[in-house]
C-alpha cells in the first residue's frame, strides 16, 4: 500500500520482490530444471517440498498460472469437438443415417 500524499487515496500495488519472483525461473521441477512461477506444476516439485495451494503469497506470484489457463483452453476445445459432433450426428439422423460416420458428405 502507498499513497503518494496525504491528499490523494492509499493505492495497492504488488511489491518489487513480488514481481521479481514472478519474472524469474527459480522454481525447480524435477532434478535440474527451474521454471517461472507462472509454468510451474506443484506435482514436478522436487520431494520434500511442502505445498498447500492456499498460501497467499503462491497466488501472488501466479503460481501454476498458466497450466490453469491451458488446462481450461483444453477443455473449451473438447467440449467444442463434442458438441460438434454430437450436432453432425443428429443432422445425419435427421437424414436417415445411423450416424454422421456413414453420411455421404460430412463437414470436418
């Protein structure tokens, strides 16, 4: 928290050590590799490493930020190939066909 005078609102930012942390690979996954914060997974710590998800100051840094971000992307595109599917399948029906693998002509 700062504030630049005593006539201007306190105002929130993150520390310089935070934003050190955040911008550098220190984290180590497995036996030789370190990544950034944001990259790493708390399953690749090395054993002995005690973790818990809640600490504040793992949110801070973004811990496992972009695995989550990915994972979600994954699943956005799954859920998108089987409603796509399921929807060619029911027009195929809507034809007569069993389903949309033994329509003459299916858009892929």
């Amino acid at each position: 928290m700062y504030r630049k005078n005593e006539s201007n609102g306190a105002r929130f930012a993150d520390s310089c050590l935070v934003h050190q942390l955040r911008n550098f690979a220190w984290v180590p996954q497995g036996k030789a590799e370190f990544v950034k914060p944001a990259q790493a997974r708390s399953e690749l710590l090395p054993e002995g490493f005690t973790f818990d998800a809640g600490w504040p100051w793992l949110k801070a840094i973004q811990f496992g930020k972009n695995i989550e971000a990915q994972s979600a992307a994954d699943k956005a595109r799954a859920a998108a190939v089987a409603d796509r599917e399921k929807s060619q399948n029911e027009a195929a029906k809507a034809l007569g066909f069993d389903d949309a693998e033994y329509a003459p002509c299916q858009a892929k």
